[in-house]
C-alpha cells in the first residue's frame, strides 16, 4: 500500500461506540464497545440503530 493510499484509508476511519451487543466475522462486541469503522461501515450501523 503507497503512503498516499494509507493517507486516504486513515481518512476514511472513524471511532464509534455500540449502542447494542453486536457481532462481526464471529467476533462479539458488547455494548458500549468502541470500534474503528469505515464510513460506509458506520453509516450502514447508523441506520440499524446498532451505532
């Protein structure tokens, strides 16, 4: 991965805490959890109220 392209995924990271209990790739995270997120991740868990 080039620097400019490390630049841009950084920029695309986003910390968010779970509202719900909530599971990815066989991994739980209880509520209250914070997680790094893309910003497509964190939009589609907004509208599922799970963020």
């Amino acid at each position: 991965m080039s620097k400019q392209e490390q630049q841009a995924a950084a920029a695309d990271e986003v910390q968010a805490k779970l509202k719900k209990p909530h599971r990815h790739k066989g991994i739980e995270y209880p509520a209250g959890a914070e997680v790094s997120l893309t910003k497509d991740q964190a939009e589609r868990l907004t509208q599922r109220e799970v963020i």
